[in-house]
C-alpha cells in the first residue's frame, strides 16, 4: 500500500476520479457531503464500498474546566439516542442529501 498525503477529501477525491490514487479514506457522511456539492460533477464517477473500515460513534468536545462539562455530554449522548429513535436524525440527514 503506497500512502499519498492530501490537504482535503476534495484533493483525494479529484485524484480517485484521474486515476491517480485507486482508493481513498473519509467518514461516509463527511465524503457525502461534499460528493453533493463542490464534487457533484464527478459523484457518479465514484462508489463506497460495501463494507466500512470502522465505525465511530459521534463525539463532541467539551472543555473539562467547564463546570457543567459531564451534564452537556450526558445530554448530548441522551439527544442523539431520542434523535435516532424518532427518526429525526435520519430525516437531517436526508434532508441534506446525506
């Protein structure tokens, strides 16, 4: 495997679609997004495997000298949980185009 350092998605991404790299790395949802905009014109172009790398949960960061530091994630974690029962996380993204 021979590695190429790039500066952004939207780099790999043009050198996937000139044949000059034959597989790059990125979030599915990150990759999506930018596939629906600035990379529309070469997004039929390219494909995602079937099968992911990895799969990471989504984080946030708090500063820990924040009082109210483990009370903003606990409430952060319990939003997503809601979002994703309810669907309303899925209709964002959808509603994005991702």
């Amino acid at each position: 495997l021979y590695k190429v350092g790039v500066g952004s998605f939207e780099s790999a991404a043009r050198m996937l679609q000139a044949k000059r790299v034959e597989l790059t790395l990125e979030d599915e949802i990150v990759a999506r997004y930018h596939l629906g905009r600035e990379l529309s014109g070469i997004r039929d172009e390219l494909e995602f495997v079937g099968q992911p790398l990895s799969e990471n949960g989504l984080h946030i960061l708090i500063r820990r000298s924040h009082p109210q530091h483990q009370a903003i994630a606990e409430a952060f974690n319990q939003a997503i949980v809601a979002m994703r029962a309810d669907g309303s996380y899925a209709a964002i993204l959808q509603r994005h185009g991702l």
